[in-house]
C-alpha cells in the first residue's frame, strides 16, 4: 500500500488536501470574519474527515480588494485575523493531529498598501523604488492613454495612471500593482518569504497565479491587437512560451530557483501550482526541479460527460507521468461555482448570466445537484494523484446564488461595472450547528448571509447520520486510504455508453453512471456508493460505487 505517514517525503502524491477560506470557516472572536484561532477550534473535524493535509488561503494583511489576495505584507498575519503565535498556535495544533500545513503564496502582486509600493509613489518616476514594479509612460502627447491594451482579469485596462502621470501594471484590482520580476530584490524577497513560513513549520504552498510572473517588457511593449485578446484567447492563439505575461518560458527559471529553498528543509516543503494553461504547458511546472505539482483546471472544468471526463484523466495522468509528478484533482474552490450546482446546468450554460438571475435561469433541483455532487466526489476520491476539496463540499453545500447585491465583496462586482457577480457565493461562511445567527460560524452573524436552508447543511445535522454527505466523505477518506496501492488506473472495456469504470491495483474498482439510465450493476463486493442500488439492483444515473 502507498505510504501516506506524516514522515514521508512524498506525502503529497496522493493526499487529500482541505482548502479553509479563512474569512469564512470559523469565528472565534464574534466579529463576524472568520480567523486562525476559529479555525484551530475546528481542526478535529479535519482530523475526524480524514484529510492529510489543510490549505489556508490568504490570512495575511490586506484591505480584502480582492478577497485577501491584495496583500501588504507577505510576512504576518491580518490583526483581523490574529497574529503570528496565533498561527504557531494552528500549525501546532494541525500537526499534533497529524494534518499538513499548506499556505497560499502571492507572488504576482501585492496590495497597493504595501511598503514597496508606497515608497514608489513616493519615490517618482525613474526611482529604483519604482522598479520593483512595473511603472511606465503612457501613450498619446500627454502620456494620457495607457502603455498597452493589455487587459484586467476583473475588467478594464490592466493600467492604472498614478498623479505624476506614469501608470503602473495590475493584471487583477487596480489595488494588485504587479510586481517585476526582472529586479533581483524581488526574488530575494520571495526567497525569504518561503524560509519564513517553511521556518515556523509549514508544510508546503500553494503559488497563486504561478504562471503570470515572468513579463516581457522589453521596449516597446507589444499590443495582444484588442482588449478581447488580452487573454485566454492570446494564450491559445500565441506560439507557446511567447505571450507577454502568461506562461512565459522564463517562470521556470523562478520555480527552480525556489526547489532549492524548498529542498534544503527536511523533509523538502511542497509546492502546487495554479497555472491556468494547457495540459503539456502546465506539466512543465511541475517538473522534478520546480514545483511539485500543478492544479488540473481541465477537470475542474469538465462537463458531466463520460468520454469527455475519461479523455481528461487520460491525459492528465499521462502529462504528470510525463515529469514524474502525481495528477491533482479538483471539483470546487474559492473562485469557482459549487459543483453540486455547477454540475447540475446545462451544457453551455452562461454561469454569470445565471449568477445573475439569482439561479433562477435555470433553475437547478438542489437534491439532484447534490446526488451528481456525490457521485463526482467518489469518482476524484478513486483517481491515482492528490484531490483537492474546498470547504463546505464535505457537506454538500450548493452555490448561493442569490446573494443580495448589496452585500457583495468581490471586485468583479464593481470593475465589470456590475455585470459580473462574482465569487461570493461559493465563499459564504460555512454551517457548523442548525441554530444560532451564523449557524455556529461564530457568535455573531457572518460577514455574508447565509440561507436559512444551511440549516439542513450544518457538521451538526449530518454527524453521525448514516448516508450524509459528511459520512459519506467520512467513509470515502477512510477507505481510500486502505485501498491506495500505486498510481495506476486501467480502463475497464465494453461498458454500457455514458459509464465510467476503471480498476486500482487489484484491490478495487470504481464505476460511475454518468449516462441517464440505470445500468447494470458490475459484480463485485459493494465498498461504499455514492446512493444505494435501485430496487432492480441496477445502478441508478448519477451514482459512484467501489468495488472490491
């Protein structure tokens, strides 16, 4: 069997890794924001999950512009939030219980309000303050038009004009100036926020947006040819390795750099990437000499279709095999619709434009999100690699679409001139007790409502009740931990159209009805299914089991 103990180097090849939004896991001091000392509390239901390992998004200093990805410094923790023994206190206590610490790493940007870049404002153009940054001279007889039509994530230009008249580079909030990456105190700098953190005992990290650092800004900086070219589309339509800020071949001159930060700690820190580019591209940084592993976005993004998700698993194993990092898996985040109600729309459903209509266009049946939510968990909790599960799915929470717009946080709200909606409602603060004014998040209310039915959603309605989605994932972790031997699968031939079945070692097996029709049910020992056989005995549509 794979070797999972906390003492392994390796431990993370086939983890299951928690990701905790901080701000809305758990209250402790009844403000209404989550904190670390809330999430301390709440790390025996962790340990009771079953999860190896837990990820903190950003609990740093920020004025939350973009969710706490604005950070001020890389090096402490939001007083909000708590403080650094605080966070000595959770990393104790996380390891005591045999959890593995994992932190999100920002080295894009950072906050507007950081040291750096208030002392390039103040510094002027030309300063070497400035060229920590990316400050340039605008276009036009006045320097009135920005230097490229490079565009926002959030909208708009990614160029924001400073009074002096120079503009400075935000590729997210115009409160995320981006960092230069040609200017050695940069990477110093960041090689000094990896020993800190790794000093106090974390275990790995989590690289934000690990594919945009590297720029081309040489002069004169290059046009894409139209804001609706600034990005994705430039991504698929350039050579690779020659868009001037995404997935340039220089990043991993950064990430090898990093390796040897990483690997001089024993046990070597880990490292994932988020690296929004193709399958073969995104494999590079995961590379034995770079980081260890890399988000698999294709899966995320995967329609509820049998070939499609058998042609992704192919490919995805096959491209980490390919560098000698394990596959990762993922079905929900921070910055994505919840899949129980993500996987329940309709192939080529606008989800803005449902967001919008406060999931009402189209409606989705929350029992059936959540009997497909199920049968997907199974399915990623089978495949050889790392999954990675977002706070609240252990419950089966359901995206919260109709959120008042009046209490919106995320700035994709404000900068798509309030046609985006956003990211809040898979981050609104999770259900702990079926009573209370943020059920049990805190003691106070949270700091974005809550529907009354997470009551039914609450740790308290589901603990200890047979065939709730917390003990059913309680049971999946359990067993999969038994059953992990290699990191192979074998495709099962001759299946029924729209089923998935592929074999572990020879211990087990995993089939998934994804077709609308119940279909036999293989032989086999019944380990554990994400709904019960129906009463011909067949499995039902949207239905996982594991077979010994």
């Amino acid at each position: 069997m794979t070797d999972l103990s906390p003492h392994t180097p390796d431990w993370w090849r086939q983890a299951v890794v928690y990701q905790v939004y901080p701000r809305s896991f758990a209250d402790a001091d009844g403000d209404g924001l989550g904190d670390l000392r809330g999430i301390t509390g709440r790390l025996p239901h962790l340990a009771a999950l079953g999860v190896d390992a837990l990820w903190l998004s950003p609990f740093y200093p920020s004025e939350l512009a973009d969710g706490g990805y604005d950070i001020a410094d890389h090096r402490d923790v939001d007083p909000r939030l708590g403080t650094l023994a605080d966070f000595d206190a959770l990393a104790a206590e996380a390891h005591r219980l045999g959890l593995k610490v994992i932190v999100d790493l920002v080295p894009n940007h950072t906050s507007h309000r950081h040291a750096w870049f208030q002392e390039a404002l103040a510094a002027g153009p030309g300063s070497p303050a400035r060229d920590r940054y990316v400050f340039r001279d605008g276009r036009g007889p006045a320097g009135e038009h920005p230097p490229t039509d490079w565009q926002s994530v959030f909208g708009g230009s990614a160029w924001q004009r400073v009074p002096d008249g120079q503009w400075y580079l935000h590729l997210f909030a115009r409160e995320q100036p981006d960092l230069n990456w040609d200017h050695e105190e940069v990477h110093e700098d960041f090689r000094t926020t990896l020993r800190f953190w790794s000093d106090r005992g974390v275990d790995g990290f989590r690289v934000d947006v690990a594919h945009a650092l590297a720029k081309d800004l040489a002069a004169p900086l290059r046009d894409l040819g139209g804001p609706e070219l600034s990005g994705d589309d430039a991504l698929a339509r350039l050579p690779p390795g020659t868009h001037p800020f995404y997935d340039r071949d220089e990043v991993h001159a950064i990430y090898r750099d990093w390796r040897r930060v990483l690997d001089s700690y024993s046990p070597p820190r880990t490292a994932v990437a988020e690296a929004w580019v193709p399958g073969a591209r995104r494999a590079l940084y995961a590379r034995p000499d770079e980081l260890n592993q890399a988000f698999n976005f294709d899966y995320l993004q995967a329609p509820w279709d049998a070939d499609t998700i058998r042609r992704i698993v192919t490919d995805s194993l096959a491209t980490a095999r390919a560098v000698g990092a394990s596959a990762t898996w993922v079905l929900s985040n921070h910055d994505v619709v919840r899949h129980p109600s993500r996987l329940r729309l309709p192939a080529g459903t606008d989800e803005n434009a449902w967001l919008l209509s406060d999931g009402r266009t189209p409606p989705v049946d929350e029992e059936a999100g959540l009997r497909r939510a199920r049968a997907a968990t199974l399915l990623m909790l089978a495949l050889p690699g790392s999954s990675y599960v977002y706070q609240g799915e252990e419950l089966g929470l359901p995206e919260v679409a109709d959120l008042p717009v009046e209490v919106l946080q995320d700035p994709l709200w404000e900068q798509t001139g309030r046609t985006h909606k956003g990211r809040d409602g898979c981050r609104v603060p999770l259900p702990w007790t079926t009573t209370g004014p943020s059920y049990g998040f805190g003691a106070a209310g949270a700091w974005l409502p809550q529907p009354p039915s997470f009551a039914r959603y609450a740790v308290e309605a589901q603990d200890g009740v047979q065939g709730s989605t917390l003990e059913l994932y309680r049971t999946a972790l359990r067993l999969r931990r038994k059953l992990l031997d290699g990191e192979e699968l074998t495709w099962e031939p001759d299946t029924p159209p729209g089923v998935l079945a592929f074999t572990r070692s020879d211990a087990w097996r995993c089939v998934t009805n994804l077709s609308d029709v119940p279909v036999p049910l293989p032989p086999g020992e019944l380990l554990l299914g994400s709904a019960p056989p129906d009463e011909d005995g067949h499995l039902a549509p949207d239905t996982t089991v594991w077979l010994a």
